[in-house]
C-alpha cells in the first residue's frame, strides 16, 4: 500500500467513498465514471431497484457461527465481493489497477481485470491474488482475441468474463457536459501490441450503427469458438433475458452476470436487480448466477443474495475508493461492505449466505 493514501475521517459506509469521491478526482474524469449513458436512467434505475425491498429483521436465531464464505468457480472466497472489470483506472489513482489489485489480494476479493485496463493483465496478475478472472472484450481480429486469451491463461487468471453487451455505447450527456475526453496517458496497456484494422468507409446510405459500429459485435458463432479455445471457464457479463441465460447454460458457459453494464450500455434498460428473479428462475437453483449495478452497501449485497444471486460485482464504488484513498481504500470500502453484509444477516437470523433467501425480504412495492 502507498504511505501517501489515507483513509480521510468520515468514511463509516462503503457509500461513502461514492460522497468523497468528487473532492478527489477532476471533475470530468468523475463525470465520465459516474454517468452511464444517454440520460443515466438505468444507472439512477439500479440504484432504486434496491428500494423496492426492505430486509426483514428475525428474533431468537442463532448466528454465533455466522459467516460469508461461499465457493465460486472453484475458488474459496471469504465474502460474496467480487471488483468488477473497470476499465481505465489510471482516471482515479496513478497506481491504477495494479493497486486495486493489491487490495482485492489483501482482502481475498477475486478482482475481474478488464481488457481496457490501463495497467497490462500480466502487470495486475503480478499484484492481484490467486482469486483473479480476466474480462475479454472479443477483438475484430480472432487472432488478437485469442492472444488475449494465452496471455491470460498464461499469467493465472481462473476464468474468462466475456462481456457481451457493450459493443455500442453512446455517451452519457453528463460526462459530454463535463467536457470529458481521455488522456493521452491513460491508454488500454493490453491492446497497444494489436494494430487497429484500417478505418473502412461506410457505403452510402449505410448505418453507422449497423454496418459501422455493430460490424464486429460478437454472434453466437464467435461464443462457440470461444468455449471451444478456452481453457479456462466462460463466464458471461451482460445478461438480463432468461432466454439469453438458458441458452448460454446450454451452451457450456460457466455461469452468468445479471447486468446492464452499470446503465453505460442502452439507457433505459432495466434495472439488473429487477432482471435477477426472472434469470434466477429461468436457470434453476445450481447454476452459478452474479449480479452487478447499483450495488453500494453490504445490505444492497443481501438483497441481491435474497433475490438469487450467488455473489454480487462492485463497479464504480472501487474507483471511488481507489481515487480517494488507493490500494488502502479499496480494501478498506471491501471490508465496510463485508461488515454490513454481516450485521445485515446477523439481525435477519442469517447465519449463512445460503439461508438468504426470498423470504428474507419484504417486497416494498409492486413493481420489484
Ligand atoms: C465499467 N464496466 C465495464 N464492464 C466490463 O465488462 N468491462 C469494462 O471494461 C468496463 N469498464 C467500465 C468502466 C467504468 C468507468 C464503469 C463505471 C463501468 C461495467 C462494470 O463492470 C459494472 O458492470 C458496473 O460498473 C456495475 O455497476 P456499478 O457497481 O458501477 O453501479
């Protein structure tokens, strides 16, 4: 950990990094984590998922051999945290994803490194702990994505993430506003060996989007090769349908992340809370479903846990604690949100992650 970070006074809660975290990064970079895309309705959506369900306290339980540990992916995991693939860290802290990888091996937190991290895979992997799974963003070029690949099965990471819903993102009118625009030493460090396919015009009257953007969006024929070329378990990031969810199961995939990417992917998009009883339901009690977006205390965690999720994924909370107090913050905020997830559990008569269940909360409206 850097002797320069500190834990300011004042942080008591995990969510409380989010309230500093504008005093310490500048203001267009925080814009930038901050926003989603288009109107930021998704993100503001995750958030109040949350709201819809209160957990419900149980008298005379015993909980005195309480605890949160759970197997993942064959990994031994203290806590249901996982630091999801964030890219770009070097915008919040100069030691970037190497220090919030220090702080996920600290804690014992598997960190998902992210394809556009702005440390190499290799440089994380040196730092992270055993628990570390690589996110691959599929590259036009097969061979590229498939260097991704060895580099990442080379260096130890235990599982492959492949996002699948951010092959177009529009930009959030909050950071446009904010005038943001990534600086030039804030690179995808991963990505600097591949050269860039030459630019290739659009033919008239032809869809930026469609032809233009979309050209080299993953199908299902590019997840078969991947599950083929893999070594290492597939996970699949960006799931909201339970007909996507079924038909990935069947297709080998490890398990499935419930996310809207943060609300940065299609504004207005539901919330990922209010998709995970519907995939839970669609895939059945044994197959390994996560969940991410909005999540912001150890109570959010519990229930995410309650409406199906095995373990949830913390996106711009480890920025934030990354930007205001680096490495120590990150371990810091993964340890306040562990402690709340367990006085959540205590005064629900949890003793156990597997005894979260359904009834474990209170439904606060009608549109969950
Ligand atoms: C992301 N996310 C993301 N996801 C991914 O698969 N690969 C990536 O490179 C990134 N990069 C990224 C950058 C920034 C600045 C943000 C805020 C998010 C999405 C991330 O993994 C996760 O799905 C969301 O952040 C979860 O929502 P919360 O926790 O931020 O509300």
């Amino acid at each position: 950990m850097n002797p320069a970070d500190r834990i300011p006074p004042g942080i008591h809660n995990a969510i409380d990094y989010e309230l500093l975290a504008p005093q310490a990064m500048d203001a267009s970079h925080h814009a930038y984590v901050a926003g989603g895309c288009g109107w930021d309705t998704t993100v503001a959506a995750n958030r109040a998922a949350f709201g819809h369900w209160a957990p419900l306290p149980r008298l005379l339980r015993d909980v005195r051999q309480g605890h949160t540990q759970l197997t993942l992916g064959g990994l031994a995991l203290p806590h249901p945290f996982l630091l999801a693939p964030v890219a770009y860290q070097r915008l919040a802290h100069a030691g970037a994803e190497a220090a919030t990888a220090r702080a996920a091996q600290a804690t014992g937190t598997c960190m998902v490194a992210s394809t556009l991290s702005s440390c190499t895979l290799e440089a994380i992997a040196c730092a992270a702990g055993p628990a570390r799974w690589f996110q691959l963003y599929l590259q036009p070029e097969r061979a590229h994505s498939r260097d991704l690949l060895r580099r990442a099965e080379q260096a130890g990471y235990r599982a492959i993430v492949l996002t699948l819903d951010a092959s177009i993102q529009l930009a959030s009118r909050s950071a446009l506003q904010a005038g943001f625009s990534m600086p030039a030493d804030c690179v995808a460090a991963n990505l600097t060996g591949y050269p860039p396919l030459p630019a290739q015009p659009l033919a008239d009257g032809a869809s930026r989007i469609f032809q233009g953007a979309m050209r080299h969006a993953p199908t299902w024929d590019d997840l078969h090769w991947l599950l083929q070329e893999s070594r290492l378990p597939v996970w699949v990031k960006g799931v909201l349908h339970p007909g996507d969810a079924t038909a990935l199961r069947a297709a080998g995939v490890a398990g499935v992340i419930v996310s809207n990417h943060g609300g940065r992917s299609l504004d207005g998009a539901p919330a990922s809370l209010a998709r995970l009883p519907a995939v839970r339901a669609a895939v059945g009690p044994g197959y390994p479903v996560l969940l991410d977006g909005g999540v912001r205390s150890g109570q959010d965690a519990f229930k995410a846990l309650a409406l199906g999720a095995d373990a949830v994924l913390i996106g711009r909370l480890q920025v934030y604690a990354l930007a205001v107090a680096g490495a120590l913050g990150v371990a810091h905020m993964l340890t306040l949100l562990t402690e709340e997830l367990h006085a959540c559990m205590a005064q629900a008569g949890c003793a156990r992650l597997a005894d979260i269940t359904p009834e474990a909360l209170l439904p606060l409206s009608t549109t969950p």
